[in-house]
C-alpha cells in the first residue's frame, strides 16, 4: 500500500513517504477573516479534510494544523469603513468559516492557531533573517531580500528578471521592488506590536512560516492550500523558512477553485456564494458531495443544475441505505475495511471520482440484491457503502446528518401527519383494489416534490430532487 499524491514542486505524483514512520503532518493555510466564507473558501478545508479522513483510515497518526490569519490590509480596511475593532471583525468572520466548515462535517484541526498570537515566533524569525543577511529593515518595515536565497521562485517556476511582486501601500525603503514585506509599520490608528525595528504589524507571509515551524518543527509532510496560494504565498514562505533553517515542507498539494462563469469565486469579483445562505436552500450534506466529489485538482464551475445532479445522486445512495435498514430491520455497521478497487482509487493522488464509481456500483449491486430479495447480499454491500462513504464523509448513518434530511424542521411533523393521512388513503385504495385511485394519489404526491416507496414497513415518504 502506497499512497501517492501530486506535488506541486515535483510537478507529479510522488509515492508519499512520510518523515516519520506511521506519522503525517499537515499544514493548510486557512481562512483570511476579512468576510464570511463562500463556498470556494469552504472547498479547501473539505479537500484536505477528506484527505485526512484517508491517511487515518490507512493507518496513520494525523496532525493537522489550519492557521487563522485574522489581521490583514483588508481587515484594516473594514475596521475603518465601518467603525469597528479589527479583532471584532476578525473573530465573527473567523466563528463563520468554522460553523461553515462544521455544518459540511470537515473534523476540526489538531490546532487552529491565530497570526496574532504569534508574533513573539515572527519576530524571532525575522532577527535570523536579518542576521544571515535575507532580511533588512527600512522605514520600519522588514523586507525579505529574494536575491539572497537562490531557490526563490522554484515552487511557482517563475524567473526572477520577469517577476512582479505584489505590495501594499507605505512599502517603502526596499532595496528591490521584487523583495517582499514581512513586518510593516504602524500607521496612525491601527492595530501595531512593539519589535526592535519599530511598532507594526506582520505580513502575511511571515505568518504562516513562522506558525508551522512552531507547531510542525523544522520539516514536516504536507503544505496545502488553494491554486491562487502558490505565488506569492507559498513561494514566501519558502523562502523565509529555508533561509531561516528549516527543511519546511516535503511535498506541496493545491487544490483548485470552483468559478462562476469561468473566473474564481471571489469576494472582490462579487460572485461568491456564501456558505450560510446555500444551507438555506440545499442539504449541508449535498454541499458536501457537490464540493467534494469531484477531484481536488479540478475546477468546478458552479451551477444549480450541477447541485441537482449532486442532489439526485446522493439520494441515489441515501434511499439505497434506507431500503437496507429497513430490509435488516435495523442498522447495519459499516465493514473494517473498503473494497479493494475504492482503496486503489483513493491511494492514487485521492481519486475520488473513481472512488465515487465504485460507491454507485455496489448500490446497484445492492438494490439488485433487495429486488431479489437477498437480504444478505444487501446487507453485504450496505456495510461496503457505509465503511467507503465514512471515510468520503457522507455516510447517511452518521450522526453529523441526523436531522439534515429535513429541509423545514419546524414543519416536518406538520407535514408528515398530513402526508400519512393521504397515504392512509391510498393504503385503502389498495385494500380494496382500486389501482386507479391509489396510483393518483401518489402521482399527486410525487406532483408535490414527494417520493412515495412500498417497503415492507408500508409506504414511506422522502423530498425528491428539486
């Protein structure tokens, strides 16, 4: 068993060979709390929470840190517009990533560390830097000198006589237009720290470099994050860590945007959706298998019709688990172990969408099974739907969605009695062997956006797909 991932540094798959043996360390960047999360946000932490989810059921101890960067340019920026502490706007957006992550049942990190509780870590790293010569202080500001540190732009593939490097207004003092901001000084009003060069703020890179070696050491496994991260981001944080010392990251994983009209989910772009209005409309868990089906390395481009087909092929699957149930009369657990061709799918660089296939094959083999009514057979191949959808994070059995079936709550019980009362009606039909009347009752029910079934409890009533 061999798991193997694409690296992005590699630029292809590379069987995964841990630093510690039946160890993995991880370190995704996380959330920018300037705004509530859309569902391009959320994405990332799905991503890698389902490749957590697999390196655990492969056996391996998983640490897994996704950091907060909750103070920023634009974090400053809405503190002034709306009259409002930083760190107020920083923590209501930070609650709205995690109930975002917690509501499409990602497992909350190892650690979750804040930017601001770091900067002791950040202005350690900087006096090394600017002792071997990498980092310099101007104006107040520390600035990264990125002809110092040959391997720069290795991960982006970038030249150096072309680059153009992204700054922030009051950069000023640098030796190089390419050298970047790791420390920028205070402005009248804002949020500052006291370091030997003078009072300010960290950049954004220096951020994370300094939090993974804190809780990752020197070098660990895994560095991940969104497509848009590799420069200047991640590039950075190469740069300041290795210069530093460290061996930092072993392999780079990105995965890709989900876009709108072809262009990526952006706040700035004004097409985002936001996580807590789409739970209003679809079923958290049917977010999480329209994000997290497809392959972490495609693009998904956004549309309802995509989200009904989701919707249509997980109720494919969920009233499959229920007819299952039903026939054992009670729950079936799910199997010690995956078949074979789902653990190949997800050992190669996390293929869920072959991975997926398998999960619909063994439902058909199932329902094959429940029409000839062959309920070991059926219960068989229940429990090798649940032990795969386990570590996909869809199980409809799991706790996490108990209750997400229900798109009104408060009404479910109103319309369930209404709902039994007209079945009750139509079982009578059928006692008496009027066909035509129990078929229009439930084509009038099915009219409604209701699935009738026959089981062997009686009727049973589910929403249907939009």
């Amino acid at each position: 068993m061999t798991i193997r991932l694409y690296d992005t540094g590699a630029r292809q798959i590379r069987d995964f060979t841990p630093l510690v043996p039946g160890c993995v360390s991880i370190y995704l960047c996380g959330a920018t709390v300037q705004a509530a999360p859309h569902i391009g946000h959320i994405r990332s932490g799905l991503n890698f929470d389902i490749m957590r989810r697999w390196f655990a059921y492969r056996g391996y101890d998983v640490t897994f840190i996704r950091n907060v960067t909750d103070i920023d340019d634009k974090i400053i920026a809405k503190s002034a517009d709306q009259g409002r502490p930083w760190w107020s706007i920083g923590y209501e957006n930070e609650r709205a990533f995690n109930s975002g992550y917690d509501v499409l049942g990602c497992l909350p990190p190892s650690y979750e560390p804040r930017a601001t509780g770091h900067i002791p870590e950040m202005i350690e790293m900087m006096r090394v830097l600017i002792e071997r010569g990498h980092a310099y202080a101007a104006d107040g500001n520390v600035y990264f000198d990125v002809r110092s540190f040959p391997g720069y732009l290795e991960l982006s593939n970038q030249e150096l006589d072309d680059l153009r490097q992204p700054s922030g207004e009051g950069e000023t003092g640098k030796r190089d237009q390419r050298d970047f901001a790791m420390w920028k000084t205070a402005k009248p009003g804002e949020p500052s720290w006291e370091t030997p060069w003078g009072r300010g703020r960290p950049g954004w890179h220096l951020e994370c470099s300094a939090m993974a070696h804190k809780y990752l050491g020197p070098a660990f496994d895994i560095h991940g994050g969104g497509l848009d991260l590799i420069f200047p981001h991640h590039e950075n944080e190469i740069a300041q860590a290795k210069a530093y010392g460290d061996e930092f990251a072993k392999y780079w994983v990105h995965n890709a945007w989900v876009t709108m009209s072809g262009e990526k989910m952006s706040k700035s772009l004004g097409n985002s959706v936001l996580v807590s209005e789409m739970v209003k409309q679809w079923r958290p868990v049917v977010l999480r298998y329209y994000l997290g089906t497809p392959h972490y390395r495609s693009m998904i481009e956004y549309s309802e019709e995509a989200l009904r087909e989701a919707e249509s092929a997980f109720a494919r699957i969920e009233g499959f688990v229920q007819r299952v149930v039903e026939k054992a009369g009670g729950v079936v657990e799910p199997a010690d172990e995956v078949p074979p061709a789902f653990a190949e799918a997800m050992d190669d660089d996390l293929g869920v969408p072959h991975a997926l296939a398998i999960v619909h094959t063994t439902v058909r083999q199932g329902n094959s099974a429940l029409a000839a009514d062959d309920k070991e057979a059926a219960v068989a191949r229940l429990a090798e739907v649940r032990a795969m959808l386990g570590v996909l994070g869809l199980d409809p059995l799991d706790p996490q969605w108990s209750g997400d079936s229900d798109r009104g709550d408060d009404l479910h019980g109103v319309v369930d009695t209404l709902v039994r009362l007209v079945l009750e009606q139509r079982e009578a039909a059928r006692g008496r062997k009027d066909w035509a009347t129990a078929d229009a009752i439930r084509d009038q029910l099915q009219q409604t956006g209701l699935v009738i079934e026959d089981g062997p409890a009686g009727p049973r009533w589910t929403l249907g797909p939009r």
